[in-house]
C-alpha cells in the first residue's frame, strides 16, 4: 500500500480534505499533518511514496519543504496543491513539485494524482533509479536552441508558431512547456499535447519567465554524451521519429500525442548522460557485446531502458497518458492490450520504417504485415511507407 503525506497549516481545511478522501483509506496509507517541520519528522520516521502540501504556510512554506524532501528523499512523489491565483507563481511551481493541484480541489482529481503516480512506480520500479528520476531539477538542453528560444521571447514580433518551432527543436524545453500548461491551475478541460496550443495557454510573458529562469534549464554538459549519443545526434533522432509517427496517424485524434511521444520519446537519455554516464556506456558495451538492442542492454545494466526511465520523468510531470504510454511501451508494444491503431502503435510502427530505411524493398514485408496486424493499423505497408517518405522532409 503507498503511503501518502498531506500539508496544510490550516486545520479546517485539511480535516475536510481528510474527511473527502476518506473512501481512499483502503488503498492508500493518508496521514495528515499541519506544518513543515512536522511533515518532515513524520518522513524521517517512516517512509512516504507521496508527498502533497500547501504552498503558503508559516515557519517553513511549501517550497522550503519541498526543497529538502527533493533534497533527501528525491524519490518521493512532490505534489503541490495550492490557492495561488497569479500565473507567474504557477510557472515557477514545476521547479518546487513534480505536479501541481488547485484549490479547492475535486476528490477525484487528486485520486487520479495519486493512481497515477502508483502507475509510474509500477512501471520503474528500482528505487534508486526513481531517486534519480525524482531529483532532477534542472533539464539540459541545447545551447543552439536555448540561445534561439532566448533571443525569440525577448523581442517584440514573435509569434506563436515559430516560438513553438523553436521549442519543438529540443524535447526538454518542450516537455517543461507542457508540464506547466498542464498543471491543474490552468483547469484546462483536457491535456494539451500540441506545443503551439501550450504556448497559446501560457501566454509569452510566462514562457519568457520559464525560458529565462536558471533554476529551470541549464546547458548540457561537454562530458555528458557517448557514442552515438550526442545531443544534437538524439534530437535529430526525435524529430525524425516525431515526423514519421505523426505522418502515420494523420487524420486521428491523436496525431498530437503520436508526434508529441516521437518528439520525446528519448529524453530518458537526458536523465542517464546527465546521472549515470558510465552504467549508459556499460549497457552500450554489452549491447555491442551479446549483439541485442541497446534498449535490452540498458535494462540488463541499468535495471530499466530510456523508455521506462523517460516515461516515468514525462509521467511524473503530468503529461497526457497517452503520450507517457507511447514512450513506455515503444519497443514492446505488445505488452499493452491493442484494440485499436493509437499513439504507441504509431510510434512502434515508426521506429520500424526508420530502422528499415535503406534496406531492398520487400524484405521484410512478412514480418512487416504480422506488424500491422498485431498494431490494427488501417492500412498496408506500402501506405505506411508512402506516409513516413512524404514526412522525411520534415526532419532532413
């Protein structure tokens, strides 16, 4: 059973909250307490999976406690649930917590907080590797696109579509964006997934505050890559799996997930060139070592791929389920029941073409079509591959 920790100095308030998630006793383990320091002496006598406060709070505010929570156990969940009204607080929450929830707040929205941050401790479960995860603070991301990004929201003509351009060019910046946007203080009816729609929400004044602050980006460093794994090499990468995925699900609802997840679908890289450099260079050895796929390789070494470690980072931050799914699942597709052709099965078929490229016509169109069959995709191979040649000139 997980346990979770409630916040909040004003004692009405968290009794009613108390007695609303009531009927959730039976699943998870709730204690309620009204300060900082308490919070803190409750974690350090007993271990916590979730950690829910108030941000404005006296002797020691939320973003003091969340600062050593993050400190000393970065592996517990931080979710802020907080009154503020003013949207530049709300752009520097994902800085302090991994979620943020507005109140007054509906039980079933934070019920759905918490399922699914069970769902993310189920899918990485090392608790070391959810530490790493959990810590992470700042998003590296590529000089070349951090300058450009810069330079756009400081002057006075930029518009939405080539600030989203920009953004699209580096998968941290943009999934920090969608954090944000996503975050309930915008009570948005839906997830957002299409990053010019993200920009649209938030106004440039607040992706100028989040661009420009320290706290959130920083540059990657000179020794943080490995062969074939480059930075630049990694989001050329992307783009080429986001075009592609996003060619083969034209016309669906979800396009914007299916482009979104190939956008994102590596920035697990970030977290392992960033933490752990040298396991990353011991999966790569032993993947060139036994001939199987790096991915295979890293959960050997590792404990859990790119795809896991980068899933539960996009998962923890809020971002569409859909699009956490996708990044987790895309090289076992199979391992998520199929009704329909979706995101994953986009992605999963994407990765095929791209890896395919090159090779004589025909050679693989046996276990192509078990392929699209297994994905229910609603169309043949030949289709598929005129969708992602048309869509390669969006990533040349």
């Amino acid at each position: 059973m997980k346990r979770v920790l409630f916040v909040d100095d004003e004692r009405a308030l968290l009794d009613g909250l108390r007695a609303r998630l009531h009927p959730l006793r039976g699943a998870y383990d709730m204690v309620f307490v009204e300060s900082g320091p308490r919070a803190i002496t409750e974690i350090e006598h007993r271990g916590f999976d979730i950690i829910v406060t108030d941000v404005r709070m006296p002797v020691m505010d939320g973003a003091q406690l969340l600062a050593i929570v993050a400190e000393r156990w970065p592996e517990i969940v931080r979710i802020v649930l907080s009154g503020y009204a003013e949207q530049d607080k709300s752009v520097r929450l994902p800085i302090l917590a991994h979620q943020h929830l507005s109140k007054p707040c509906d039980p079933q929205q934070i019920e759905n907080a918490l399922s699914r941050c069970v769902q993310m401790h189920d899918l990485l479960q090392e608790p070391r590797l959810r530490a790493i995860v959990g810590g992470l603070r700042r998003v590296p991301t590529l000089p070349r696109v951090y300058s450009q990004l810069r330079t756009m929201v400081n002057g006075q003509n930029a518009s939405v579509q080539e600030v989203a351009r920009i953004v699209s060019a580096d998968s941290g910046i943009a999934a920090k964006i969608l954090q944000v946007v996503n975050s309930s203080f915008f009570r948005l009816p839906r997830r957002i997934s299409r990053i010019s729609d993200a920009i649209t929400y938030l106004g440039f004044a607040a992706v100028r505050n989040l661009v420009l602050s320290e706290e959130v980006f920083s540059q990657w460093p000179r020794e943080a890559s490995a062969p074939g794994l480059q930075p630049e090499q990694l989001q050329a990468s992307a783009q080429r799996l986001a075009a592609t995925a996003h060619a083969l699900s034209a016309g669906t609802a979800f396009a914007d997930d299916a482009m979104l997840a190939g956008l994102l679908h590596n920035i697990g890289y970030r977290v392992l060139l960033g933490e752990c450099p040298g396991l990353l260079t011991e999966a790569q050895a032993s993947a060139r070592t036994q001939s199987v796929p790096l991915h295979i390789a890293e959960r050997q070494i590792i404990g859990a791929s790119h795809a896991e470690i980068g899933a539960y980072l996009l998962g923890l931050w809020g971002l569409p389920h859909g699009v956490v799914d996708a990044v987790a699942f895309q090289y076992m597709p199979d391992h998520v029941e199929h009704t329909h052709f979706d995101a994953l099965a986009a992605i999963a078929m994407a990765h095929t073409i791209v890896a395919q490229a090159g090779r004589p016509a025909g050679a693989d169109v046996e276990s192509n079509n078990k392929l699209l069959q297994s994905l229910h995709a609603p169309f043949d191979w030949s289709e598929a591959q005129r969708r992602a040649d048309e869509a390669s000139g969006d990533w040349h």
